[in-house]
C-alpha cells in the first residue's frame, strides 16, 4: 500500500493506493482527515476526479446526518403528523450545545425543543425518536404509562433506547461527562 497527499490545495485528504483493491473506491473521514482509498494502478488524473467525487459524498452524507434547525422543524412537524396525530406542537425545535446529560429537552410552558448537539451524526431514526421522545412531552411532561403509550407507535423506540444507553455508557467509560 502506498499513501500520499492528494494535492497540496488539499492537505487534510490522504490517499492510500492498495494493489489488493481492483476497482473500488471508498472514503472516510479520521478526525480532521480525509482518507480515500484507491486502487494503486489508478492515474493521478483518475485520482484527483475520485478524490473529489469522495469528497463530495461524504459532505453530502454528512449535511443529511446533521439537519439544521430549520430541518429539525420540518422533521418534528413531520413526526408529530405521523405518530401523534399532530397534535404535539412545538414553537422552536433548535440544536444546542449545552446539553451534556440529556439527549433532548421540553419546556411545556413555551412549547420549545432543544436537542443535543451530540446527537449529530447519529443516525435518523434515533434523533428521530428524541425528537418524537420531545414531542411526546408536549403532549404529557411525565413519564408515566401515557407517555408512553403515545410512542407505541413509533417502531424503533426500544433500539433507540438501546443505541444511546450504549452510547452513554461507552461515553462513562471513556470517563467523558454524560
């Protein structure tokens, strides 16, 4: 395997060259460096069209991974139609960045939304269920068996539940504030 800079305009991608990979290409992102893995019998000029190509993907899968607060909205209105009859309505659905002990929170008296800045990247379905978790409140603060009746419906609760307990408990583990 051989592992170069892609250019000098771009220094935080890596190339690495493999005679092992015959035709596939695929990136990932290591901190705050790119890494794109080519085939080693690839040209340069094929090179720097994939490199950009990679990066494009990997942008874009990342803009859907992370929905802007003007994103959340439209996510929140959409979960409340579907699984609480739309009855849940929040008047702001932002991120924060303050949260470090709670995925989301709901104040009931101003009917606002805040989700955890930590949930970026996660995938869809479990911010999906701390927004609809949210939603719920609005409907029910407590957590007693009406509240959760409303998210019956929702079919991820128990793996969404599941996901972020894991999580947390790696996050202990790694002795970070949860």
């Amino acid at each position: 395997m051989t592992t170069s800079a892609a250019s000098d305009s771009l220094p935080d991608v890596e190339v690495r060259r493999s005679a092992r990979r015959k035709r596939t290409v695929s990136a990932y992102r290591e901190g705050e460096r790119t890494i794109v893995l080519l085939p080693a019998r690839m040209t340069v000029a094929e090179e720097h069209e994939w490199v950009a190509t990679m990066l494009k993907r990997l942008d874009d899968q990342e803009r859907r991974s992370r929905p802007s607060d003007d994103e959340l909205w439209v996510r929140a209105q959409r979960l409340s139609s579907r699984y609480l009859d739309g009855r849940a309505r929040p008047s702001s659905v932002r991120w924060v960045s303050n949260q470090r002990s709670r995925w989301g929170s709901c104040t009931v008296q101003d009917a606002s939304i805040r989700l955890s800045d930590r949930l970026q990247g996660m995938p869809e379905w479990v911010v999906d269920y701390v927004l609809l978790h949210e939603l719920a409140h609005l409907l029910e603060p407590s957590h007693d068996t009406t509240f959760w009746q409303l998210l019956k419906s929702f079919p991820d609760v128990d793996r969404a539940r599941g996901f972020l307990d894991g999580w947390s408990l790696a996050l202990q583990r790694a002795g970070v504030d949860v």
